[in-house]
C-alpha cells in the first residue's frame, strides 16, 4: 500500500527545504503534491520515481562527461 507523506518526510528524503520544493514544482521538476484539506501529501512512490529518474539522469550525465574526460586525455597523450 503506498504511504502519504508530509512535507517535513519529502524534504528529509530528497534534502531539500521546502522553499526548493516548491520552486521544483513551479517550474515542473518535482511532482506536485496531492491536497487533502489545507494539507499537502505526496505518494510515497512518487517520489520514489523521481529520486529514480534523478538517478539515471546523473548516472547518464556521468556517463557522458567521462567519455569526454578520456577522449582530450587521449588528444594530449
């Protein structure tokens, strides 16, 4: 079963303030949470998915960036 979570639990998962948090959401790089009430929630899945994605992304940046790293290695050897 997938788990509600506060503010305060987004903001230690991913480390960000929830200033940041909310700036992700306006500019559409953090999922916005669910309202109940005056309350905001996110799925736990969720941000699951996101902390995933991000993840790769760096995983795929990484990737990129290191291959460029070896080919000037390789142009000044």
């Amino acid at each position: 079963m997938d788990k509600l979570l506060t503010e305060k639990q987004v903001s230690e998962i991913v480390g960000f303030k929830r200033t940041r948090l909310f700036q992700m959401i306006e500019v559409g790089d953090f999922p916005p949470p669910k309202k109940y009430g005056r309350n905001n929630r996110w799925f736990e899945s969720d941000i699951e998915q996101w902390l995933k994605k991000e993840k790769e992304e760096l995983h795929k940046d990484e990737g990129f960036f290191a291959d460029i790293g070896k080919a000037i290695d390789d142009l000044l050897s």
